[in-house]
C-alpha cells in the first residue's frame, strides 16, 4: 500500500516537471492524474480498495494535524500565561497487541504531540510509557492514547 502512495506521489511531481509549470493547480492535476494511474496499476495487480486505503490515509493525517494543533495551542497557552496548569503523569499504555512497527509509528505520533513524551518501552514489549503534562484525570488521558492509537491501526495499518 505504501508503495502505491510513493507511486501516486513520484507520478504527481514527474507530472509537474513534464508540464513544467510549478503551481499548486498544476500539483492537483498531476495527484489526480497520479491517482487514475495508480489505481488502474492496483487494480492490474490485484490490490483492490486503493481509493479507499487512500482516503483512511488521508483522513488520519488530518485527524493527526488536528490534535498537534490543539496541544500547540495547550502549550502556546501554557507559555504565555504566568500560572501553570501542568498535572504531569506517567502512563502505562498496553501495545501488546500491535506489531512491531505500529508500537513504532504510534510511539513516534505521540512524541510528536507536544505536550507527551514516550520515556520507555518494557522490556518484554507489552507496554510503553508516555509522560504526559496534562493528565488531570488518568482514564482520560488513557482514552486519548486509545483513540490515537485506533486512528493509527483504522487509518494507516488497516
């Protein structure tokens, strides 16, 4: 699947230098180009559903954006007031279940957060630990790293 997406992408900016028009209108056309290609080449060679695999891929990087914008705004917030509003707390989050590049991915979606932090994988890899300033309450900030990380598997791995 990730192979079709860097197809997608190295047809677009191939697109882009034979019409040698750098614009964003001229980028479009090429992605969309790009995708009609890509998806007549999946479907040639039995990986069905691009489109569709397409769409949850993008559709997460959006949900993604959404949540690094709301924690750089938490913690813009956080800098310029005087009082601080950290409830720091380490969590132990189970990824037991996950392969090794999604404990990956997610630990690296998270770190990227700001505002949470992964500090630690256990040895026998069934959990990780995320430091988190903002941890008032525990089940919440547990349910955030559970939808984070079902956004992840439903979006990217799925």
């Amino acid at each position: 699947m990730i192979r079709l997406v860097l197809l997608n992408i190295a047809l677009a900016v191939g697109w882009v230098f034979l019409a040698a028009t750098f614009t964003p209108v001229s980028f479009l056309a090429g992605l969309a180009f790009a995708f009609a290609v890509t998806s007549i080449y999946a479907t040639a060679t039995g990986h069905r559903g691009y489109g569709y695999h397409l769409f949850k891929i993008v559709r997460f990087g959006v949900y993604f954006l959404s949540i690094l914008i709301k924690a750089n705004w938490q913690i813009a917030y956080e800098a310029a007031t005087p009082k601080l509003n950290m409830t720091p707390r380490i969590i132990r989050y189970p990824v037991g279940h996950m392969s090794d590049i999604e404990k990956t991915t997610l630990a690296n979606s998270i770190t990227l957060t700001p505002g949470t932090l992964v500090v630690d994988v256990s040895d026998d890899g069934e959990y990780i630990y995320v430091h988190c300033m903002y941890a008032k309450d525990r089940e919440a900030a547990v349910r955030d790293l559970h939808e984070l990380a079902t956004n992840l598997h439903e979006g990217v791995f799925s």
